[in-house]
C-alpha cells in the first residue's frame, strides 16, 4: 500500500483521501481509524444497574463474571 502526504499551509480542513480497487478488511480498519481519530476512547462498563464509562488507556486486565 503506498502512503502520499502532502504538506501546504493553504489547506483550510485537513483531509484524508483514500483510493483502492476493492474495500478490504484492512481498508476498513484505515477508514475506521481515521474517522475516529481524536476521540476518547470509552468502555461501557455495566455493574449491577449502573453503566460506567471507563477510559480504554487506563485499563491493563480485564476480568468478567457471571456473563
């Protein structure tokens, strides 16, 4: 896959293009990458009646129980 990049400060929106022949599993993990760039990513977590929003970077060992 090649990659082009073209700096100029006359851009007034940054902007992500891509071109394939098909859409592919990889394409899509690209698309889905892009577009969530910059946002926090939150688990749902649900204990007993409440739903917590856990922040992904802060967690290192998941455990589950009565699933």
């Amino acid at each position: 896959m090649k990659v082009k990049l073209r700096i100029d400060s006359q851009v007034t929106e940054d902007s992500v293009s891509i071109e394939a022949r098909l859409m592919t599993e990889s394409i899509q993990e690209l698309v889905h990458f892009a577009q969530h760039l910059g946002k926090e990513d939150k688990i749902h977590v649900k204990k007993e009646d409440e739903i917590y929003l856990l922040d992904a970077k802060e967690i290192h060992r998941v455990y589950t129980e009565n699933r």
